[in-house]
C-alpha cells in the first residue's frame, strides 16, 4: 500500500471472495463484497490527513463533484456545499473519502447485487446487515487504502450512527468525530415511520417478496415511502414557508382527488423521482438497520466501551429536527461525558427540520472546519 | 316539532329528497341525504339545553353508550369520559347529540351509498363536501329537532374544525364553542400526511378508483393510510413511554422482516383493524375536507364574520399535539379576540399528543363542565 491517493471519482473495492467472507452482526457472513466509492485532496505523506465522510439512508459515494466537468456530468454532489477546496471539510488540507453503505443501491453490494450462488438478485436472501456491518465492511476499505488511523469521521442521520458505531467499533482508528443531527438510539417513533414506509412497499404488489424484475419495481410504493421520508426531514416552519396554503398551477380549489396544494405536488414529485435513483429492498434493509441501531442498550451499551477513548467529538444538533431531537444529542453527549471522553456540542438554531444538516449554513461551515483545524495532530 | 326528546341510540334522519337537494360548497348539490344520529339525556322544556358534540375524522355517532347493555353490546363511546350522567358534559343537564358527517361511512351518506341514478355505490361520483358542507346537514337535523339554539358546540380535531364552522355559519344559532386540539386553517404539514394517506390508498391496485367492491376493499393501503395517522396521533415521548424499543414477544432481533418492536405490531394491529371498520373512499374524502378547511384565507377571511359575534369561547389546545400544536390555538384566539368575541383559552400539558384530548384527564372534564355551567342562559 505504497501507492499515493488523490482525488479519484467512483472506483469499486470488492473483498472477501470465495471463503474470506465478511461476518455480519446476524451470525450470517457476506461474500464478496464490493464498496463503491469516491475520494477527493491528496492523502499526505504520513497518511493522517484522510477523513471518512459517512452518508445518510439514500446517500450515495457522491459527497461532492470533482471538477468542472463532473459538476456539469453528474451534477452536485450531497454535501457539496461543505466538502472541496477552501470549503468546511477543506479538501486543500484533508483527504476525504466517501463510500457506498453496505445494503444500498448505488455501487455497493446490496439486495439488488447479484448472489453468487443463484445467479439472480439477492433480493430477500440479502442477509440483515446492521450499522456495524456497514462500518465493518467501510474498515476492510480504510485497511485496504493504507490508513491506519482517520483524522476524522464525520455524517449527518444514518451517517451520524455510522459515525459513532466507528468510535465504538474500532476507537483506535478515529482521532475526531463529528456525529450531526443523530442519535445513539433510534427512537419508537423513528421506527414508526421507517415501518409504515416499509408497510408501503410490502403490500405493493408489485413488490413480489423482494423478488421484482429489475425493470418493473414495486415504484408506487416505494414513492409513498419517500413521500413519508421528506415529511420526516422537513419542519411544520419549514414547510408553512415553502409552502404554506399556497395552490399548485390553479386559481381555485379542484374539489377533485388532484393535487391543489403545493405540498402535494412537491412530494408527488419527490416520491416519483426517488423510483428511478433508488432500490425499494435497499430501503428496506438499510431502514431496518438504522431500527436496530441502540449503543446505549440497558444491558450491554457499546457506548460506554469508548470510557476514556482517544476520540475527541464534536456532537451537532438542530433545533428543529423533530426525527433525531436535539435532546437525543444531549444524552448522547451525556453517555460520552460519563465516559471521560473529549466532547463538545453544538445546538444550532435552524427552523428547516432534519433536512439542516445537508443545507449550506456558514455556522455549520465555520464549526466543523475550526473544529477540524483544532484536531491535535498526534 | 314538539316531540319529546330523550336518550336515544342510533336513528337516522333523511332529507334533500328529490329537488330539495342540499346545496354543497363545489357548486354541485346532493339528496337524498341520511344523517346517522344518537342522543343522550333530555332536552328541556324550552329545547334551550342541547349540546352538539362534534366527531373527529374517523369517529361516528357513538359518542358514549347508552345503558349498560349498550356498553356491553357495542363498547364504549369514543368520548365515554366526558360524556354521562355526572361527567363532563352531564347528559342529567344537557341533551347531547352527536351525529355521524357527511362523507364518512357509519350510518350517513357517504361515497359508500347508494347513487339514487345509478343504483350502484357512489365512489367517486360523490360530491367533493367541505367541513362547511357536513355543518350545513347538521344544521338541517338541529332544525328537524326543532332546536332553535344550541347551547353548546364541541369537538375536536376535524371535529374542532366543525366547531369553528357552526360560530361562523349560524352564529346565532350556537351560544357557546369548544374547539378543542384543531386549527382554523389546515398546515402544510397536515395536508402532507393526508396526501401520503390519499396516495397510499390510490395506489393499491385494488382501489379501482374509488369503484371497489364493498367485500373486496384497498384494505393494504388504507391500512398504510391509517398507520401514518396513529403516528400523527401520539408523540414521541407517548411512544417512548408505551412502546419504547421494546420487543414484541421475541427476546432478540428478528433479522427478517418482521416486526421486531411493540411499536410495529401495534401500528400494524391497528392498521389492519381499521380496515374493518372504516371506508376508503370515505378517508379520501373527509381528509380532503380537513385540507381545504381555511377560516383564515387571505382575500376573505371567514373568521371575520364573528365579529362582536355572540358565541362564547373555550379553546383548548395540548402541549405534545404536533398535528395542530397550541400555537395554532393561539392564532385562533387572536383572531377572535380581534373581532370581539369572548374568548378563553387553555393550553393543558400532556406528553400523549394531538390524541390527549380523547384521553381521559380530570383537568379536561373540570375545564369543559365549568365553563359549561357559566355559560350564561338567556
């Protein structure tokens, strides 16, 4: 692992071929496995600079364009406004790695790969994977680009529990940790609503227990799904602004089962969008393992294995995420606390719900670099 | 109309037979048109002592039951706290009335009934009705009771806005208004989660556009549908508390695709329940109804109309309702007070949300009878 890394776009790194397969949290193993995934900036010398950006539910390894041209080709990247040259994650100074989560669609291997033994997708026979399984596997990738430890990790939602399952899983390699807009447990209520989006795509008939053709997915219930997921990242505030009362393309109410309201429209829109860039059972997977997502268990909680750890934190919540509150930071930052760890916190005031962690916010910005610049270089 | 009138289980009333059509607020007009009713207690000598109680989108006549045998035939009341002999609204002072809306499915007309040109169920050739629409069949059977005057209005939720409808509609026909847990103009964020609702209904394949057959209804969709709403009911600390991350009769993690946690089984019990009590084209329409409902539009705002207007006031708002949180209640109040009219106002603190006020609670009971006792009898 002599070679030198810079910015690179999608490459592929696929492991545990034949008997060197990946365990998984569930007693099953995985194999092979291929991570999709992207970097950007130049690992330096003594390899410390790389941060490891993790992303959320239906993110993929695209955290940023790489250039002009992959700006114009694949258009802006999820959190293109905080990672690149002179921006928050400053990618002059860091080398950023972003990959494809274990369990998604979007080049790493998931329900929708093909199962060596049969030939077909996977679909149902794609074991359970779990936060952990997510970051085992993002480990074998960290092994295999010669980083032995990450200056730091950082993501917001399901990126934040991968985040923190990374400090539980393997402290010695995280120097820094930035968790946004997160928890250490996934609450009832954000169970609730990743079962009814699950219940949506299930009772599609068109689902086929997970066994639908590749061309003809189970899309009507995956849109309903999405349609769920975007009212759980806004905020009442947000969407009386964006929206508010205000009528779609009409003068006057329809008095028929159309869209009349504005918000109807944007979230027609954005369910039927989502059926062409994601996988219905990808959602399902990756949904169950955020529920199964619990570092602070009564009997054995994975958090308090960080007692005394190297990592310093630096927990971030907004005001209005009413999916991951920010009283969850709170105990959160409690548990690390008790544990001796080196944490700060950061409440920012932000009326747009969870979505705030993905919107340009020049505090956020501000945070997260001086922060990272104050990381002690070891 | 001088009947005596007592405690009565369920009647109907029909009207608008023939050309004497109720005119509806989409231009269109409907007869013969069936309202399902049931009245508690005795109204008096001068019909001066008749309280209305407003039922919430899925709820129906049944208030409380009627004598013991009724409980033990048909359970109890959706408000069988607050409405007795000696409880809140105490059916030994007042004669209670609840009737079935317009829309919905328990015993009045609805896209469920029979199309008098057709002789087939209405389905979508329903009429489009509006919240002013189901008041304006109240209002006929008040008159058929021979019921000059209400003594009081109450309700919540979509039952609320029914409140709120009746002050402005018949303001002399109603003395005193309790709106409770509602809105005067349906949110951005109510609107959403009736879309998704409407939408997870006219997806299942089995819809047929609102032309299903009655044994053969889209109960996986309205299943979803109902899911979404019991969410919208509870609030996260509610749901902490009941279900938590709680196992439903597993010791460990399923790794499949069941539910794994209280909180799934409950909302996929009362999803499938729901199916058997309730009409799907019945939802679409009266959730329609909520999102149009707007006392507060811009150009010609409704609630003007009470100005020095004659009814009395109690709104009730709770803390954890995040469907129409108090702030919303505070508008209301404004707007009244804006307009002269006498109004109190109660914020109580309760963590079980928007489902609170079906909830029995002494400060509740103790609020509602004491300003019913001081409403002023003229």
């Amino acid at each position: 692992m002599a070679k030198s890394l810079t910015t690179d776009s999608l490459q592929y790194f696929s492991f545990a071929e034949g008997t060197e397969c990946l365990p998984l949290d569930c007693g099953r193993s995985l194999g092979p496995v291929t991570l999709a995934y992207e970097t950007w900036g130049r690992l330096n010398a003594d390899r410390s600079n790389a941060i490891l950006v993790l992303h959320a539910f239906s993110g993929d390894s695209h955290v940023a364009s790489h250039d002009q041209a992959d700006l114009q080709a694949n258009g802006p990247g999820w959190w293109e406004t905080m990672v690149g040259q002179g921006k928050g994650i400053d990618t002059n100074k860091y080398f950023v790695i972003c990959s494809n989560i274990l369990g998604s669609c979007s080049g790493s291997t998931g329900p929708g790969s093909i199962h060596p033994e049969t030939g077909q997708p996977y679909g149902l026979d794609f074991p359970m994977v779990t936060i952990a399984d997510m970051v085992r596997a993002q480990k074998v990738l960290i092994d295999h680009l010669g980083i032995s430890r990450l200056y730091a990790v950082t993501g917001g939602s399901v990126g934040g529990m991968q985040v923190l399952q990374w400090c539980v899983s393997y402290p010695e390699m995280v120097q820094a940790a930035i968790p946004l807009a997160t928890t250490m447990r996934h609450s009832a209520l954000c169970i609730a609503f990743n079962e009814v989006a699950r219940q949506a795509i299930m009772t599609d008939p068109k689902w086929l227990q997970g066994k639908y053709p590749e061309d003809a997915p189970p899309e009507l219930g995956l849109a309903v799904a999405r349609m769920i997921g975007h009212i759980t990242y806004l905020s009442d505030k947000a969407m009386h602004r964006k929206f508010g009362r205000r009528l779609q393309e009409r003068e006057d109410l329809s008095f028929r089962f159309e869209s009349d309201f504005q918000i109807e429209s944007y979230l027609n829109y954005q369910g039927a969008k989502f059926v062409h860039r994601f996988d219905a059972n990808s959602l399902l997977y990756i949904t169950k393992a955020a529920d199964y997502f619990d570092l602070n268990e009564e009997e054995d909680a994975a958090i308090n294995r960080l007692e005394n750890g190297p990592v310093k934190f630096l927990v971030i919540s907004f005001t209005s995420d009413w999916l991951y509150p920010t009283y969850q930071s709170r105990e959160l930052v409690q548990a690390l606390k008790r544990n001796g760890c080196d944490v700060s916190f950061c409440e920012i005031q932000a009326d747009c719900g969870h979505d705030a962690f993905l919107l340009p916010d020049q505090r956020l910005t501000t945070l997260i670099s001086g922060f990272l610049d104050g990381v002690k270089k070891e």
